[in-house]
C-alpha cells in the first residue's frame, strides 16, 4: 500500500491560464477536475483504474453521475 499524501498540489494559475483548457465547456472542465480527483484517490495514482483494472466509460459515468 502507498502512502496516501494528505493533499494534491494544484495550480490554479495555471488551470485559469491555460487556454486550451478555457475554450472547453464548463461540463468538460467539471469532468476533468473530478477525473483527476478519483485518478487522485484511486490504487494507482495517475490511472483511471482499481485494482490494476482500468475503469470502463459506463462505471466512471456512474461514478460521476
């Protein structure tokens, strides 16, 4: 088992000047910060996975409502 880092360290200054990452709708850029806090959380940090398996689009659809 790893050890579970309190935090993510995350620049919202760059978030904000990214201009790639602005021209995408609201909805995608509330997709991609709650994908990266389970690739956060997950076994594997970085992955979208659990237990070495990749999480399939219908289960992280259920995950993120």
């Amino acid at each position: 088992m790893r050890h579970k880092l309190p935090a993510m360290m995350f620049y919202f200054g760059d978030w904000f000047k990214a201009t790639d990452v602005r021209m995408c709708s609201l909805e995608a850029r509330g997709l991609w910060i709650d994908l990266l806090g389970l690739m956060w959380e997950g076994d594997n940090p970085g992955y979208l996975s659990v237990k070495d398996r990749p999480l399939n689009p219908t289960f992280i659809g259920r995950v993120i409502g």
